[in-house]
C-alpha cells in the first residue's frame, strides 16, 4: 500500500516525491485546457483566490509548499 501523507499528488516511482511538472500538465491537456492552462497557473489561481477570501498568507504559502517568501506571494498574486 502507497503512502500518501508527504504529497497530495505522489510520483507513481517514488512516494516520497511529488508528481512531476510533466505529468501535471500532461493532466491538464487531457482534460482539454492544453494551451489555455499549465501547473503552475494553478497554483497562482489557488493563490490568488485563497488571498481574495483573506486566508492568512502564510497559510497559504504553506500549501504551497513554500517557504515564507514576500518576493514569491507578491509574484502569484494576480
């Protein structure tokens, strides 16, 4: 059995690695936002939205799996 604590999205070699940016947006195209879409917009979207509704940044940065950066939450910030 697969352990899936360390990552919501593992890597199907390792599970204690995160899924690639490859296959992310491998998923993105299947699901038919190929060249509208890619991994890391997601993660802005999140970002964005979750700042909008006023969770507290560095809960954020957190599920982002960053560390606390200002110079990286000014970046996704849209």
């Amino acid at each position: 059995m697969r352990r899936f604590e360390l990552h919501v999205f593992p890597s199907q070699r390792s599970d204690d690695k995160p899924m690639s940016d490859d296959a992310i947006n491998d998923a993105i195209d299947t699901m038919g936002y190929k060249g509208v879409m890619v991994g890391h917009g997601v993660r802005t979207m999140f970002s964005s939205s979750m700042n909008e509704q006023n969770f507290k940044a560095d809960a954020i940065e957190r599920q982002l799996a960053h560390k606390e950066s200002r110079r990286f939450a000014n970046e996704t910030q849209r």
